[in-house]
C-alpha cells in the first residue's frame, strides 16, 4: 500500500482526536467549580482567566488502526505534551446572540522517536505539530468553535535534511448550537444528551492526498453522558502524574449508535479535566493527562498539586437552588480582591439564553443583587435531574474577571421531594473479563450468567433538606435489599448500591429491578410520593446464533460470497454481521446488516474469516472458518520488436508483461524471470534477454517465470538471424606514421606529392569478417584509380600531384557481394610552389654581344608542367596586372639575347606551375657601348710615292657593333692641308702629296653615342731629284736655317702647355718624324702647370648591401642611378657625401712609332664608357716644322 492511502490514516487518528469527534469533549470539559460552590458532590461551572494554562502528557497508540487500515506502515505510540491556554475573553454572535466566550489556544508536538515510524518500508521518525483554537462558551464551558493546523512531517532514516512535509493541512468545525460536554451542576449519576448540528472543512497542502477529502457536511449529531464515577482518576492501575484530583468525576459518552466514545476524569480543583481518554472501535485510543495547571492570578500555587486561591474573584449565587420557569430570582454577585470587598466597580450581568444584559455597580459590601427573570428557554442537553440548567454571568468587562452560576430551572418546585430516578442509575455489566456501563444509549440488556452492579439513587427535588431514610430495591429474582439514604441537600441524591447475576436459567425476556425512596414514609415533607417508586427493565436474552457458509478451493482474485444471511437472535430481533477477513496483508473489516459479503483473496492459502454477529441487545458472538484459496500461476507475454535480425545484431526479448496477480511480495519482486540456455548481456535473470546471434537461420528462445509460490509459467518465442551486411569504421590519415585529426571542415592537408597512408577497419559476422574486401577510391573525379585490400584491417598509401580537395572513399564487400555504406575522406592538396634557383650575376655587356642565361626551378609535384617566362622590358606591363617583371618577352628557360643600345637593363626570369603559383628571381646587366677601332689599309711595303702622286686610302677595315658599323663616321686629316682636321669623308680619301717628305695620314672614326678612333699611316714623299743652293743641298739648307725656329717653337709650345686649364685629351697620333732621321728619345715634357683637380665621376652612393653581384666600380659611376631609380623608394635618410679623391692628371711621354704601320689600339674596357677624342690635327706650321725636323735628323 503507498504513503498515500498510509499518510491519510495519520490525519483521521489527529482529526479524530482533535477534530468533531471529540474536540468539544476535550475542551468542553473545562474547569470544575469553585470549592465554595461545591455542595456534596455537587459542583458549578466554573470560570477561566486569561493566562490559564493546563499541560498534558499525550499518548498515541494507533497501531491497531494502522493494522486494520490496510496500509503498509507502522507507528509507535506517538508522545508528547499538548499544552492549552486562555489567550482571551471577547464576544462572538452565536445563533444570532452576542455571547461571552473563551478564546483558548491548543499547542501539542508529538513524535514517534527515531526509527519509530515506518511507511512503505522506509524508516523514520514521524512529527507532528498541532497549533489550534478553540471557543468556548463561558456560561457553560460548551464548546461553539474548533480550528486547528496539523503539520505532520517524516524524517527518512531520522535525518533532518530528508524530512519530508506529508501533510500541512487546517481544520474548521463549527457546533450549533454549542455542544453541551458538561451539564452544570455536575453530579455522579446525572445522565444527558448534547443534541447539535456539525460541520467540518478542510484546507491546505498534502502531496499524497486531497485534503477537502475530510470535509463532513453540516448534519445533526448527538452524543449521550453520564457520571459515573467519582474519587481518584484511575485507569487500569495507572493515575496522572497532577496529585491534586482526588476529588474527580469520570464522565462517560456513547455516541449516536450506541457505542462507547471515552471518557472524561472531571477534575473541579484544575477547572478542567484531569484524563482524557478516546476509545474508537476502529482500534485505536488516546490519552492526555494532566502534568501541570498554572492559574493566573492566584496564590499559593502549586502547578503539579495545587491551584491556590484566586486573588480577584467574582462569586455568583442564584437565590434559589431551582425555580420555576418565568419566575424571578435575586442574583447575588460579590466581588473580592485579596479577600477585601471591591467597591464601586461597574460589573456587568449576562443572561444570554434569554437575552438579558445589566449593567452594575458594587455596593459597599462589594455586591450586587440584580432581580433576573428566569424566562422559559430549555437549553439543548436534556438532563435526568432538571427540566433546564441555562448559565449566567456577572463579570467585569474592563479587567475581564468573569463569574458564573447556573440557574436551575424545574417544572415543580417544592420544599422536599423525594425522587426515585431511574434515569440517573449507574448500571455496570460484567461478562466473562468485561465491563460494560450501560445506560439509556446502549440498552439494558444482559445474558444469563452476566452480573450487573447497579448503582440506585434517590434525589431531593426539593429545596430544603430532606431528612436520613432508607431505599429498598427489590432485584428481578425477587429479592429485597434495603439501604440507608442520608439527608439529602435541594436538588442532590443519595445511592445504593446492589449486584445481581443473572441466573443461567432465566428465560428471555424482562426482567425487572423496582426501587422506593423512603418506603417507610418517614419522611412526611415529601411533597410527592408518586415520583417515590421507580423501575429499571433489563431484558435477558439470548446470544444470537452464527451460521456461516463459503465456498472455497477457488483461485485468487475469484469473488467468493461469503453467506452468514441465516443466522439469527434466539431472542428475537435483527441482527448485524460484521466480517473480519484476513489475506496476509491486513484484516479487511465489512459491517452488513444483510449478513453477506462478497471477497476475493489476492493471495493463495488458508484464510481466516471471522463473523462477528452483534444482536439489537448488543450482545455479539464470534464465528471462524477458513477459506482454501488457490494459487494462481505467473503469466508471462514474450516478445520483441525485431523478430529477424541481421547476424551481429543486438536482438532484446521482453518478458516486462509478466507478473502474478496473487503475489504478495513486494513490488518489482512479484515474479522471478529467468532465460535458460541464453547468455544474455543482463544476465541470467531479469525481464530483458539481449544477445547478438552470429549464426544465420531461424531459432527459438524460452523464458521461465516463477511466482513466490514456486510456480512456474513458459514462454517460448521464434526469431530469425539474417545475413547482416559488412560495416565499415572511421577513416583514418597518417603521414610518416603519425596520424592527423581532421580539421574543423572536415579535411586533412597534405601537399602535392606527399606520401600518406589510409587506414580503416571493415566488420562483419565472425564468419564473414576475416573474408571482407576493402575497396579504395583514393581520388573520387578518377574512377580508374582503385586499391582493393583482403581483411578487415586496411591500409594503403597514397597522394596527389594536384592540389584542392580530393574525396576519398571507402567500402567493404563481404564474400555474399553485400557491400557497406560508403565512408568518405576528404584531403585537401596544398600546392608546392616552384622555386626559382638564383640567376648568376653578369658583368657588363658591350652592344650586340649576346647573354646566355638558363633558369631552372625546383617543383616536385608540377616539375614537368613548369612554364618559363622572361621579362626583359621593366618599363612595359605588356598584360597589364600591375605587375611589370612578369610579362612574357621571352618563353622557355634558355635566355639568348642581346641589346643594339647601351643601358642598365633588369632581366627577370619568372616560373609558372599548372596552379598559377609563381617565383621570379631578376638581375641587371649593364649593356656598353663597344667604341669604334678605325683601321687604315697598308699595302705590303707601306706607302712610298713620289711628290705629286696621289694615295686612295681605305678605311674599309674599322671595326664596330655590327649595330654600330653601319653607321660609322669616317673623318680624314689631310697633313697637306694646314690647321684643317676633317678633310674628307668615307671609307676611300685619295690625297695627293705635292711635296717630299713623311706624311702621317690619320683616319678618325666616330659611332652613334659620339665614340671615336683614330687610326694613322705614314706615308713617305721622295723627291724628285735636284741641285742645292750654295753648295748645301737643299735639305741641309733647310735644316741649318730652320734650326733656331724650331728651338722658338718649342718655347711656345711650353708656354702654351702651362697656360691650358683642361686635362689633356688621350689620343693615338703618333708624331711625325723627318725623313732620314732616326728616332730619338724625346724629352719629358716640363711639369704642366698645377691645374685644379678635376672631380671624379664615382657615381651615386653605394647601397649599404654592397655593388650589385658582377658589377664593377667604372659601371656604378655611369649607370648607379638607373639601378637605384628601379629599386623600391626607402625610407629617408640622410647621409654625408663623400670626399672626392683629388688626383693630377699627368700628361703621358710621347710615344716614336718608327714603323710605318697602323697605330690605333683597342680601348681598355675599363675606359669604353669614358669619352675618347682627338689631339687637334696639326696646323700647316706644325706639319712643315714636323718635315722640317725630319729632314734635319733632329
């Protein structure tokens, strides 16, 4: 059974005990009357202050209920104190009255103690606070309104922090009119009946129940109650712990049926009760006894034996001890603090059944003595010793000091009247170990053998004293026993005790007990002697006789009437079956009145079924049989969701439908399930069976289910093992044995050419696995390439001479031709780019000579498809993509080429792979203009004429740049013509010499960039023969007259060279020489004149890198510039500008040629970029001085 039926169990137990059952009871029972206001043996209501309070020792033994409850749980006796205090004295409309009530507060924590508490198996403790309100009518401490909050917690395994709230749930009962626990005055005897209307609603919180489930609708009740008891409050040996209740009343209650509800040890010294006790049929009982009462406003206190004295008190006595209806009586209220009269305090009288309110003021004896008209309201508990008891209040309504008396009403009102009252009778049964009170509620009834103890009063209905007399009674089997009767006060009774057995013979029917008070007549005030003799009926009967028949050897959970209809009373009457059935669980109560049940076992055995039959008389008898019940066997549903399955497969049979509906154990232990012959992956037991077969075709599998009786239940189902196609694992990419993850997208990288190995695993059946074939698509765009490998393991190698992404893929085949999903790898190829190797540097190029340049990069994927290009034009971007050393001037990667003009030039050699992707390496060469060489034609022998012949010179052997060649300037010096240095043009100059003598004949040569050479033959005149002048010959003449002029010449010659500011030109001449005259060594020059030294052209300043590769110093002064304006601009800086070296020019020795041969030379390449001119041809003078000096043999 869950917590949630067990927990609902808990709040009935509380509500019961609290609730409308009995809640009035326990706060009804208010404090007894003052000490004053006793008068043998009997006590008024009395009177609460705020601040009173009463503590309980409270006990709980509920396990019976809980037993009978059908749930699964059990609970110790729960303990603790509940503690009650007056909180406040106000008014509340009741029925449409105003009306002075008490306003008490209920507090009371209970426990099970640790461990004492089990629900659904599961250990704890179980707490329970109470926290509660109560009202109570203050003229006659009746009960109007109840509430109160139960907040009932369980702590799992006694821990505080797994206390769970079961419940936290609120109660509101509303009595009208209020229910009537005490009817004041209070007498042993007296009997009466609270007749009310009741409700209950409930609010709040529960996790395992609704709580307006508790909700009672608003129904008229009554409950029945008498005295009888007085003296020390004991029970079964055990008293309370107060030791100050000796003088107590036990005050029974049946409720509507008949049935005894408790009771209540009145104790008028604590002005409440001193033991409470509920007694429920349903099989519980508890109990509250009084530990300790703490009265305000008092002396002498002793909270656990005595309440002392009040020290303010409001003492209310009605002039007479009964009046009639609608008569007027003096209400004596007297008023005392510390014992001293209260003077001129403003009191208030409440008469509220009648409606009556007066306002007074205390006289100087302190009292006040208002006339009150009794009026004719009977109140709702009828009694058996008045016609009505209706309370009345004098109290002060400022410091809230109440008084209280009850006003006695009778129809009859005399000085002494004796009364035999047979409703007031205390009648005790005993059967066997029982006692039963009987009273008007339950019958009097009893059974032969039976032994009854009654208790006979006699009452004065008078209001004088009666005198001592005596009681005879005359018992049913007519015997006559008579007693004495004390003087008896107004409206008190006297008692006399009798015990009579039932003989065992008696028959049934009535028999009669009779009493008379004073049957002697010796009492002659007795106004009525015909209210002297009474009689009590019992009626003996006979125990009702048990017949019962049932059908057994049936299968649990099959409806078996259970038939007790023929049983009957012997004494006549009806009677009514109550059937306790027992399961194993719990014992199942059922009340028929038509003596028939229907029922089911839900478990296999031999059970108990009890009948209890109870008579009108309440007389009951007990009747066993056993019911054979039998076991039903387990069931069990096997099944699967995939009954075929492919070889390897996981396949899962579910046993879940199954169980026994007739177990007892608990739950998820109902059956045991087993697979035999099966290796499960749960193992051997379990609802769930769960293998992979490897083996193909179709089989079977069995499940034993086995119930707590032992028996057993199979099940067997079929499922078919199919050929299961192979799988095929993840990927996986190496390179040189170390593996790679792929990226984010999914890829590997790898570049061209790189060796990679491809790894996967195939799977299959065990039969399959080893013969699986592994099929690789390493490159997906080429269908052709294929790599099979045999065995689940495959590796290959592989790679890619392209770049981007290639999809690999993968699949196994096994030896059926059934083949896996397809597995895709993607690698992403990166492109290598080429590299170039470096160009080697060049030296400077004359025009027209041709450069051999070879470029060779290094690619090993795209090696065979690299393209060369070469950009020999930085100046022109001829693809225009902003990039000018990239255009293609020249393909391929042989470089044969030259320049027709001189210039820096920048060659760049670029590569190309089939991805685009590029290296260039570039150089500059410097292109030089190669400087004529001019060549004159000697004829073998030279040139010897005769004056007046004429010599055609050729000129046709110069040389140049084939570029250059064609272009060539051909100037020629005529030594015949004075001063003049071009006198003719062409590759042919024919001159004519008129004269002897040796002539030099110089040929000057000059390209398009102003580049000359000069080229000299020496052409040798002889003479005609003739006589001399003087007897010299001519040239001895000559020479003696010229010697001084060239003596002058030469003098002006040096004079000229100091005053010449420029560095003399470098030339080729050779100078002139006389015929006939053998070369000398001519003297070095004087020193010229110090001129200012010259700077020299050294060119830009060298970058911090050093002279480009292969250049030299000469090409950085000429072409420096144009190299640096190609480079990328840098950042600025400045720098100091070197010294320029100073150095003289020196003016070269002269240089005799005596061959008549050809004197011009090869420039040196370090001066082909300087320019080379002419010395100025000689003047006539100079060319006559030059014959004259030859003739001379100077």
């Amino acid at each position: 059974m869950c917590m949630r039926r067990a927990i609902p169990i808990f709040i009935i137990i509380l509500m019961t005990a609290y609730g409308p059952l009995s809640i009035l009871e326990e706060l009804d029972a208010p404090e007894s009357a003052k000490f004053s206001e006793e008068n043998n043996g009997v006590h008024d209501v009395p009177t609460w202050r705020i601040g009173d309070k009463w503590v309980y020792e409270t006990q709980f033994d509920v396990a019976q209920l809980i037993q009978q409850a059908n749930v699964s749980a059990s609970l110790n006796t729960l303990t603790g104190d509940t503690t009650m205090e007056v909180v406040d004295i106000r008014f509340e409309t009741i029925q449409g009255t105003q009306t002075l009530v008490y306003e008490l507060d209920v507090e009371g924590e209970f426990t099970s103690g640790n461990s004492g508490a089990t629900l659904e198996g599961q250990t704890g403790k179980l707490d329970i606070e109470y926290d509660g309100t109560d009202i109570i009518r203050a003229n006659d401490l009746s009960m109007w309104d109840s509430e109160f909050t139960l907040d009932v917690k369980f702590a799992l395994f006694n821990i505080g922090f797994l206390t769970t709230t079961l419940a936290d749930i609120t109660f509101a009962t509303v009595y009208e009119p209020p229910r009537e626990k005490y009817d004041f005055p209070l007498r042993t005897g007296d009997q009466w009946t609270s007749t009310y209307d009741s409700g209950t609603n409930v609010t709040g919180s529960s996790d395992y129940f609704d709580p307006t489930s508790f909700d009672t609708p608003y129904v008229e009740d009554n409950t029945t109650y008498q005295v009888t008891s007085d003296g020390e409050p004991l029970e079964d040996g055990s008293g309370v712990d107060y030791t100050g209740c000796s003088d107590s009343y036990k005050v029974n209650n049946w409720n509507n049926t008949g049935s005894p509800g408790g009771f209540e040890w009145y104790c008028p010294a604590v002005r409440s009760y001193a033991w409470y006790r509920i007694i429920n049929p349903a099989g519980f009982q508890i109990d509250w006894k009084l530990k300790t009462y703490t009265p305000t406003d008092s002396g002498g206190v002793d909270i656990a034996s005595s309440p002392g004295i009040r020290n303010t008190n409001i003492e209310v006595t009605p002039e007479f001890v009964a009046i009639l209806p609608n008569a007027t009586e003096e209400i004596l209220g007297h008023m005392t603090v510390n014992g001293n009269d209260e003077v001129g305090t403003n009191l208030q009288l409440r008469y509220e059944s009648d409606g009556t309110v007066m306002s007074l003021t205390t006289d100087s004896n302190g009292e006040v003595t208002p006339d009150l008209d009794v009026g004719y309201f009977q109140d709702s508990s009828p009694a058996s010793d008045d016609w009505t008891s209706n309370g009345v209040i004098i109290w002060d309504p400022v410091s809230k000091i109440v008084g209280a008396a009850t006003i006695v009403m009778d129809l009859s009102v005399v000085g002494v009247d004796l009364i035999a009252q047979p409703e007031s009778m205390i009648v005790t049964r005993t059967r066997g170990n029982d006692s039963t009170v009987l009273n008007q509620a339950s019958g009097y009834n009893a059974l032969p053998g039976d032994s009854i103890h009654f208790s006979v009063p006699a009452q004065n209905r008078g209001v004088l004293t009666s005198p001592a007399t005596e009681m005879e009674i005359t018992t049913p089997d007519g015997a006559t026993i008579r007693g004495n009767l004390p003087a008896l006060a107004p409206y008190s009774e006297g008692r006399v005790d009798v015990n009579w057995t039932v003989p065992t013979g008696a028959s049934i029917g009535i028999q009669t007990l009779s009493f008379v008070v004073d049957p002697d007549e010796i009492v002659t005030a007795d106004a009525n002697r015909t209210n002297n003799f009474a009689s009590l009926d019992i009626f003996i009967g006979r125990m009702p006789v048990a017949l019962m028949t049932l059908a057994d050897n049936v299968y649990t959970f099959e409806n078996v009437t259970i038939d007790a209809s023929a049983s009957y009373d012997v004494d006549g009457g009806p009677v009514e079956c109550y059937f306790e059935i027992q399961d194993g669980i719990r014992t199942e109560y059922i009340d028929s009145t038509s003596c028939m049940a229907n029922w089911s076992w839900v478990d296999d055995g031999d059970w108990e079924v009890k009948l209890v039959l109870v008579d009108d008389e309440l007389d009951e008898i007990h009747m066993v049989m056993n019911a054979t019940v039998l076991n039903r066997d387990p069931y069990v549903n096997l099944t699967t969701t995939t009954p075929a399955v492919y070889a390897g497969q996981p396949i899962t049979f579910n046993a879940t439908d199954s169980g026994d509906i007739d177990t007892v154990s608990p739950e998820g232990q109902y059956v045991t399930i087993s697979w035999p012959e099966s290796a499960c992956q749960e193992g051997l037991y379990g609802p769930y069976c769960t293998f992979s077969p490897e083996e193909e075709g179709t089989f079977t599998i069995d499940v034993v289910v086995t119930d707590d009786d032992n028996a057993t239940t199979t099940d067997t189902i079929t499922y078919e093992v199919m050929n299961v196609a192979p799988t095929i694992g993840e990927m996986r990419f190496s390179i040189d044995g170390i593996p790679y993850l792929a990226g984010e997208d999914g890829t590997w990288d790898i570049d061209e050419d790189v060796l990679a190995t491809l790894e996967i695993d195939g799977n299959d059946t065990l039969s399959d696995r080893e013969g699986l074939l592994i099929t690789w698509y390493p490159d997906e765009m080429d269908q052709n390439w294929t790599v099979t490998t045999s065995g689940p393991n495959s590796a290959i190698t592989a790679s890619w001479g392209t770049s981007g992404i290639h999809t690999v893929r993968a699949f196994a085949i096994d030896d059926d031709g059934v083949t896996s999903m397809d597995v895709l790898g993607y690698v992403r190829v990166n492109n290598i780019d080429p590299v170039l190797d470096a160009l080697p540097a060049q030296q400077a190029l004359f025009e027209d000579e041709v450069i051999n340049l070879s470029a060779y990069a290094t690619d090993l994927a795209d090696q065979d498809e690299l393209m060369y290009c070469w950009d020999l034009i930085v100046s022109i971007d001829s693809d225009e993509n902003g990039i000018p050393t990239d255009d293609c001037d020249v393909q391929g990667p042989d470089l044969v080429y030259s320049w027709t003009t001189p210039g820096l030039r920048t060659i760049t050699a670029n590569v190309w792979d089939d991805d685009n992707a590029t290296d260039s390496f570039s150089i500059d060469v410097t292109i030089v203009n190669r400087p004529p060489a001019a060549s004159i034609f000697v004829p073998e022998g030279g040139f010897v004429i005769t004056e007046g012949e004429s010599i055609t010179f050729n000129g046709e052997e110069s040389t140049d740049s084939p570029t250059d060649r064609s272009s060539l300037q051909f100037i020629w010096d005529d030594p015949n013509t004075a001063g003049a240095t071009q006198d003719g043009f062409g590759e042919n100059f024919t001159i004519k010499f008129d004269k002897p003598g040796k002539y030099f004949v110089n040929l000057t040569v000059s390209d398009d960039d102003g580049k000359s050479s000069t080229a000299s033959v020496l052409v040798e005149v002889k003479e005609k023969p003739a006589e001399g002048l003087f007897g010299m010959t001519t040239s001895t003449a000559i020479g003696g007259a010229l010697g001084i002029v060239i003596i002058v010449l030469v003098a002006v010659l040096l004079l000229r060279g100091r005053e010449s500011d420029t560095v003399p030109y470098e030339t080729t001449q050779t100078p002139d020489y006389g015929w006939g005259e053998s070369p000398t060594t001519v003297a070095a020059p004087p020193e010229p004149v110090e001129a200012a030294p010259e700077p020299v052209n050294s060119g830009p300043p060298i970058p911090a890198t050093g002279l480009p590769e292969g250049w030299t110093m000469e090409q950085w002064a000429y072409y420096g510039e144009q190299y640096l304006a190609t480079l990328p601009p840098a950042p600025v800086e400045t720098y100091a500008q070197p010294a320029q070296p100073e150095y003289q020019v020196q003016q070269p020795a002269p240089v005799y040629n005596p061959e008549p041969v050809q004197t011009s030379t090869e420039p040196a390449p370090s001066l082909l970029d300087k320019t080379m001119v002419q010395e100025p041809a000689p003047s006539p003078a100079s060319q006559a001085l030059a014959d004259l000096l030859d003739d001379l043999d100077l």
